[in-house]
C-alpha cells in the first residue's frame, strides 16, 4: 500500500479547517448585536476600523458608527491586526 503525501498533508489541513470552523460557530454562537449594547451607553464611543481588514471589514465600523449617535470613526491604514504594530494605535483610559 502507497501513500500519496501530498494528498495526505491535502487531507489534514482539510480537517483542521473543519475543526477550526465548527470551533469558531461553537464560541460565536450567539448574534451579537453591537448597537443594541451600547444603546444605554452615555459616555463617549470611537470605533476604529482597519482600511484593509479582511477578517472584520471596515464597512462594519463604518455602519456601527452610523448607528450610535455622537460616535468618533477612526479608519487606519493597514489589515486586521497590523494596528498593533509599532505602536501606531495607543490603548488608553481617559
């Protein structure tokens, strides 16, 4: 009996990313609603989103900060994470 390797490295990533994406519908399983948490919310909101993000895209900033009145939109070059590179976003409590 011969083993194709290529064929066999094909068939477990196959099965990881199955395993990863029933993993991550298991965490996300609820429909999140962010305006609805931040309806109650007096204090100030700015919601950064990421030019080049292809995990959250940034149109999801930009409609959430459409959604919650007197919100501060910052868009920053970059992808999903890349924010946190060399310092260029700076994490603060007021």
């Amino acid at each position: 009996m011969s083993f194709d390797i290529d064929m066999t490295h094909k068939l477990i990533a196959a099965s990881f990313l199955i395993a990863s994406v029933t993993l991550v519908r298991l965490i996300l399983k609820d429909n999140w609603d962010n305006v609805a948490a931040l309806s109650n919310f007096k204090g100030p909101v700015e919601i950064i989103g990421a030019e080049n993000d292809t995990v959250i895209p940034v149109r999801h900033a930009k409609a959430l900060a459409a959604a919650i009145p007197g919100s501060k939109l910052s868009i920053i070059d970059g992808g999903h994470n890349d924010w946190s590179y060399e310092s260029r976003v700076k994490i603060r409590n007021p």
